[in-house]
C-alpha cells in the first residue's frame, strides 16, 4: 500500500488521469422524456424548460441532503412549468384587442313610396275629365305627368331637348294638338292645357282605342319610359 502511494507521488500531476464519473439516468427519468415527445415547437420549448427546472430543483436537493426521488423532482417541475404556462395564457389573453365584427350588410328589397295623383296639387278632377273627353286613362295621364314633372302645376319648365311645360311636350307637337282646358287660347305652361293636350296627342296614337304602349312610345322614344309610365300607373290603379 505505501509502495502504491509512493509510487503516485513519485509521478508528476500531468501524468496523473482523472476519470470522471457520469451517474446514468434513471428509468422514471427515460420514460418522461419519452411521454413528453416533441409534437410542436411549443412542445419543444416545454420540454427543455421542464429538464431545465428537474436539473435545477435536482442540484439544489441534493446539495440540500434531501433524499427526494426523480419522479418527485418530475412532479414539482412540471407543476411549475404548468403554473408559468397558464400565466403566460393569462397575459396573452388580456393583451388580445377584440375587433368589431362586420358582418355583411342584409339585403333588402327597396319598393320606392310613388306619390298618388293627388298629393301634389290635386289634379284628379283634371286627370278624370281628360279621360271622359279623349278615351284616355286618368292613370296614364297622372303617371306620365308624375314621370315628366312630379306633378308640378303651372310651369315653363324646358329640358335640354326643347319640351316644355308640366307634361314636357315639345311646342311644335303642342300646337299640333292643342286643347284647353277652359275654352281659351291654349297654353303649353297651363297645367290643365297641358293634361288636355296630352291625353289628345295620346289619344290620336291609338291610346284611346287600347293600343297604350304604342302612344307612349309616340310620346317618348324609348321602351324604358313606356315600361316606368305603365309601372306608375298600374300602382295609381291602372288595370290595362
């Protein structure tokens, strides 16, 4: 024995090897890295966290003089790693910003309110005494005065085109078929002339004799204006 020692001092310390010892991993140890798995990133964050924590709480116990086993030691740290997530899904939560939802407007059918004859001015005695004297519906006549002017009363209004008046006639065309009203000289501006003329111009285009779509026509060029008259008129009461 002091042969052996004497011949360890004789050596000189670089030649002297250290041998260190690795204690090997325990059972329970293996089998929780195997459970934990590395599924997601999230999952590996967890597991290198967790082994962070067994090693710490590991090195504090044993240099504490704690007898406590490894699956312990796994218990505690997955506690804590358990405790920190639910606070980091805490925070995440309550800094989260709730944006509005829009959701897509609901479609509705808009069925525009048309204005009866007798809300703008009163013509319906006018309208119905055309129609005894010329064969030509009152609703006609109130629903192409609705489309040309609102109804307006007496008026000089002119579009661009040259028509004149509350039914919007050109002057040439009213000459051509001229009435009045009250037995004077006609008036393209006068409103009861204008609705008199009118119902006589439509009258002479075959209006009179049931042939309404052809006299709008005659009236205004257009298959869309004979379409939005007939559509005005059948919501005054026009059954044809």
């Amino acid at each position: 024995m002091n042969r052996c020692l004497d011949t360890v001092r004789q050596k000189p310390k670089s030649q002297i090897s250290i041998v260190t010892y690795h204690k090997p991993e325990s059972l329970e140890l293996i089998q929780a890295k195997k459970a934990l798995g590395l599924s997601s990133v999230m999952g590996l964050i967890v597991i290198v966290g967790l082994f962070y924590f067994v090693l710490s709480n590991s090195n504090n116990l044993h240099a504490q003089g704690s007898p406590t086993k490894n699956g312990d030691i796994i218990a505690a740290s997955v506690s804590k790693m358990q405790t920190t997530q639910q606070t980091y899904q805490n925070i995440t939560t309550e800094s989260q910003i709730t944006l509005p939802v829009i959701k897509p407007a609901q479609l509705q059918t808009v069925v525009p309110k048309v204005v009866t004859a007798t809300e703008h001015g009163g013509f319906d005695s006018v309208y119905a005494s055309a129609e005894a004297k010329y064969g030509v519906s009152r609703y006609i006549l109130a629903a192409i005065h609705y489309v040309e002017t609102g109804q307006s009363g007496s008026t000089s209004e002119t579009n661009p085109s040259g028509a004149t008046g509350p039914m919007q006639m050109m002057p040439r065309t009213f000459a051509a078929y001229a009435q009045s009203a009250s037995g004077s000289t006609p008036d393209i501006t006068n409103v009861d002339d204008s609705i008199y003329t009118a119902a006589n111009y439509l009258a002479a285009n075959g209006a009179a004799s049931g042939n309404v779509a052809n006299a709008l026509f005659r009236y205004d060029h257009h298959e869309s204006y004979v379409n939005k008259v007939l559509s005005i008129a059948r919501s005054f009461g026009y059954t044809g």
